[in-house]
C-alpha cells in the first residue's frame, strides 16, 4: 500500500463497524482524518463535522482533502430513511465532485444489484450509478468480519453464543468473507490509486464456501465450539427475528439482513484482490491472532491425536512438531472435539471416518493422517510402524482376532461421523 502519512481523508460512517477501524489504522499510519457524522467519534485526533446524509455540504470541507471515504449507510429497517442512501449519497458525490476531489471511495456490497431482494441492496447499486467510468472507486466487499463483534458480524456472533442450535437461512447460499482489517488496508489503498478512477473492486475470498461452513468455522475458531445448524425457511426466520427484538437478552438481527442472504451472487476476487496488494489470509489465522491463541489450541487437539495414533500421551516436542507444520503451511483451524474424546483419547476410535475411493479425506481424516505422518517419523516410535518386535503366531492372531471385533463394533459409528464435517 502507498504511503498515508501527510494525507488527508474524509471518512463518513466513521463510528460504525468497519470506520471505526478504518479510523484506526488509517491515523496508525499518517493519516489526517476528518470524520462527517451525525454523533462525533470518541477516538481522539479525529476533526469531527456534523453532518447527515442528504443535507448539503459547505465546500469548504473539501479543501486540500486528497480522498473521500464513503461509508455511512441510513438503517436497514427504516424503509423512508433508507432512501437518504441514494439521494445523501448522490448529493455528497456531487459536491466532492464539484470540489475537484480527485478520489471518491464508495464502499458498496456485494448484495448491490438491481433486482436484489433487499431495498439495502438495490439502493447501493443505484448510488453506484452516479460514478461515471472516469471517476469514483467501488469496492464490493463480501462478509466481513472479525474485530468488535458489531453490524451483522456482531448478530451473527451473539447467536452462535446464545442459542445451542442455530436456525439458518441460505446455508447453502455462497459466501466469500474478507476479514475487517483486510477491507480497511483496501479501501486505504483505493484512496492512494489514481489508476483506480471508474473502477469496480469485488472483495472477498476467492473460494466461497457456503455459509453454513462459514457459521461452524467461525464458530470454532472464535469460540471452540460447534455450532449445530438447522435450515428453516425465510418466513420463520423473520418471526424469530421478531422474537428476538422483543424478548430482553437476545442478539437482535434485521430482517433486512436475513434476507440478504438469499440469491448470493459469487464474485471473481482473486485479480482485484491482487492489484489492491492483498494476498491470501486463511479465514481462522486473524481470529486466531486476535486471541492469540492459534498455537495453544493446535498442540490441543495434537496431543489428543497423536495419543491416539500412539497410544499413550505423547512428547511435548512432538506436540509442538504437529502444532508448527500446520502454521507452516498457514492452516490455522482447530478441530473442536467433544469434551469425552479430549479426556479419553481412544474414543476416537468411532470417530474415525471411513474414506472411500476417490472421496476427499474431511479435516479429522486428514489430521489424522498428519498425526500418523508425524509419529512414524519420530525416532521414539517408529518401532510400532515397522513392526520391528518379533512376535509369536498367536499373538498375531489375538491381535487379529481383536482388531477385527472392534472394526465391527465401531463401523456404524464411524459410518455416521464419516458423513460430518470433521
């Protein structure tokens, strides 16, 4: 990214979720902020401007700014103030505009269409309208998340943390997350390319996945926890929202935003990632680094793993091997195991999934492939996979005889758990 120091931003929706932050790392790194607001921000340094969207705008705001950054949003569940989304922003498009401002950032979503079936997102395809191919920068984001548990992200997390069971629309609906510091280092970046005049950025991982698997990931790298999912139609998901506003303590969501999360269309990131300088971040690796606990829980479910494969509790060094060559490669997701497996280990013999030809081994297979890889490599014990010891015929066939009554009393079982997502 270029360089901010010295430069002078306006920033609108400087409270919300994703400008607080913005606020945060633009000031981290040079920047002069000035934030127009309906409430002034209660990070120091910052010149506040009163400022609501639709009321016109003195143009000596924009003197000697070098960039416009377009955030705020009127809210999702107010029908009337939402139309101040078009006409606010089209007023403070004109003006910067008018002003000679030769960059205007406009964080839009990746929702904007005209047929969306949200009124949040056609009213941000039609402010993406007013930018002409020769000035303004859109950028698209996908679900954001991470940081203060705020905005959608903020619902989403205190439902994962109240209700044992989640009901869900559009689980299988694509989803490409992009994590709140990622979004802020992109749209600084915008505001720094003049080459970005009239261009559209889409944002996200490259990769969907649906967002049931974003839920449960998010759940385990945030919480380790399962989360368990169950679908249910729009129709009752707006009347548990409802629900939810009444009764004191529940996480209140939109009914705006449940809807949003129908007819996701998937955007092709990976090239406007890669001219904002914004390379690959594994989806748990920032939750992790929030907590500070990637390593911690990785050499958890490796000494459960490898107990397992060995059968006795293995060596802090190996511990430690299985938790560094998975921050290695950058996986940083944590199996979340149940609480009995943890304490008895050989439980996960009906656990172990059953991998047919040609399938793609799930997380536990494939972890329990790494701990097997990492054990045989291990000078203290690679006797038990060599098969060193020299042992009697009725041995062998006692352990036979006993690895093949266990196979039958732990199929059903690993039949079922082969079908999971671990």
């Amino acid at each position: 990214m270029g360089d901010l120091s010295q430069k002078r931003l306006i920033v609108t929706g400087a409270t919300g979720y994703i400008g607080s932050r913005l606020c945060d790392i633009a000031r981290e790194q040079g920047a002069e902020l000035i934030v127009l607001g309906r409430r002034p921000s209660v990070q120091d340094g910052l010149k506040f401007i009163p400022f609501e969207l639709g009321q016109d705008l003195d143009p000596e705001i924009f003197s000697n700014i070098d960039a416009v950054i377009h955030l705020a949003a009127a809210g999702l569940d107010d029908e009337s103030a939402q139309d101040l989304n078009i006409v606010g922003s089209k007023k403070l498009i004109a003006a910067a505009k008018a002003a000679g401002i030769k960059n205007f950032v406009y964080i839009s979503s990746q929702s904007a269409k005209a047929d969306a079936p949200t009124k949040y997102g056609r009213d941000k395809w039609a402010v993406e309208q007013f930018f002409s191919s020769e000035y303004g920068t859109i950028l698209r984001p996908g679900f954001v998340y991470g940081g203060e548990e705020r905005g959608t992200y903020g619902s989403l997390c205190g439902l994962l943390k109240t209700f044992p069971v989640l009901p869900i629309i559009g689980a299988d609906e694509p989803v490409q997350p992009i994590y709140l510091d990622t979004l802020c280092e992109a749209i600084l970046a915008a505001s720094l390319l003049p080459s970005a005049k009239g261009q559209t950025f889409d944002l996200g991982a490259s990769v969907p996945l649906r967002f049931e698997a974003f839920l449960k990931r998010l759940a385990a790298a945030k919480y380790s926890r399962r989360a368990h999912i169950m679908k249910i139609p729009l129709s009752l998901a707006l009347a548990l929202a409802g629900l939810c506003r009444i009764l004191p303590g529940l996480p209140n969501i939109s009914s705006d935003r449940l809807q949003g999360l129908q007819n996701i269309s998937v955007m092709e990131t990976a090239d406007d990632m890669a001219a904002l300088g914004l390379g690959f971040v594994a989806l748990e690796q920032p939750l992790f680094e929030e907590g500070g606990e990637a390593p911690s829980r990785l050499q958890d479910e490796g000494a459960v793993l490898l107990n397992y494969i060995i059968g006795k509790r293995p060596s802090a060094a190996l511990v430690d091997r299985y938790a560094a060559a998975h921050l290695a490669i950058g996986d940083y997701r944590a199996l979340v195991l149940p609480a009995m497996v943890k304490r008895l280990p050989g439980l996960l013999r009906f656990m172990d999934p059953i991998k047919k030809n040609g399938d793609e081994p799930g997380l536990l297979a494939d972890r329990l492939e790494i701990a097997a890889r990492l054990a045989e490599a291990s000078p203290d014990h690679v006797g038990q996979f060599m098969n060193l010891r020299r042992r009697s015929l009725i041995s062998v066939g006692l352990t036979l005889i006993y690895v093949g009554v266990i196979e039958v009393l732990t199929f059903p079982f690993r039949a079922l758990f082969s079908r999971s997502d671990l």
